[in-house]
C-alpha cells in the first residue's frame, strides 16, 4: 500500500502524519454525506426545497411535516381528500391568506386559518379533529385548529414568497 506521506531517514512516516485508515475513513464518510445531499436534491429526498418555511404533505401517510429553516419542527396529521375528490400534487406557494373564512361551496363551513395554494384548494383548520389522519375532505388539507394557527402565523411572519408547499403521494 503506497502512503501519501514521505517516509523519514528511518523508513517511519512522520509523527503528524495520520494513519492511512483514518484518511480513507474520513473520505468515506465524506463521500456518503454528498450521496445523502445528492439523493435529497434529485429525488426529493429528506432535505426540503429552500425556503424559510416548507410544508410537506404526504397524502399516503396523511401527515404534514413542516420544516422552518430547513429544520423539520412539527409533524402533524392532516385530512385530505375522500374518495371521488382529489387534492393536487405538486409544490404551490401560498396565494391568499384568511384568518377566518368559509366555505362558499361547502354549506357556509368554516376553515379558520385558511392558507390558499392553488385556486379553491387550502391548507385550513378543521373542527372534524376525529378525521384527522384519515381521507375526509373535498380536496382541501385539513389541520387540527391550533396547528393551522401556528402553520398560518409562520406563513405570515416569513411570507408567502418564502414558503412552500409541498404535496406528495
């Protein structure tokens, strides 16, 4: 095994020199935390898009994980779409935000905290809380009140134009 160090008039390597196991050590795992990055970069791995606030909504597992500074800090259940309606794919950024609003489709129903990504589609408190976890909307992303408060303060206090929304199957 040829080393990368000149070896001393004594034939040892020099005390400041590392053993050739550390440096093959120590770019292993240098090599496998740029794979980590590159996976998460091409295919929507563990590390979120860049943005202050990230909301990732995984329609399979009905659960919203929500990353602020590219940190994950919360992980809540959601409702999304029962069967024969669909909730959309894709990533949005928020269009308009409503403390309160109701539905005008939906029999006046209210959707507190109301975060619009995509035409008629919101991320919105529900008051349906033994739902969440489970399909059981018309479309929208269903949250437990108290969450989409925190969600919609966080949206207005880093702004829409610094949030994501991010839904996956």
């Amino acid at each position: 095994m040829r080393h990368m160090w000149t070896l001393s008039r004594h034939g040892m390597p020099p005390r400041h020199a590392p053993h050739p196991a550390v440096n093959l050590r120590v770019w292993i795992r240098a090599l496998a935390v740029g794979l980590v990055l590159l996976a998460g970069g091409l295919w929507g791995g563990t590390a979120p898009a860049h943005a202050g606030v990230v909301a990732r909504i995984d329609l399979s597992s009905q659960r919203m994980v929500v990353y602020v500074n590219g940190v994950p800090r919360y992980n809540w259940p959601v409702s999304t779409a029962r069967r024969g309606y669909v909730t959309p794919t894709g990533t949005y950024r928020p269009q308009r935000l409503y403390r309160s609003y109701y539905s005008r489709k939906y029999d006046n129903s209210p959707m507190p905290y109301s975060i619009f990504f995509r035409g008629g589609y919101a991320i919105h408190g529900s008051y349906a809380i033994r739902q969440l976890g489970a399909p059981a909307s018309h479309g929208c992303i269903r949250l437990h009140p108290s969450n989409a408060a925190t969600l919609y303060s966080l949206v207005q206090n880093y702004g829409p134009r610094d949030t994501l929304i991010q839904i996956t199957r």
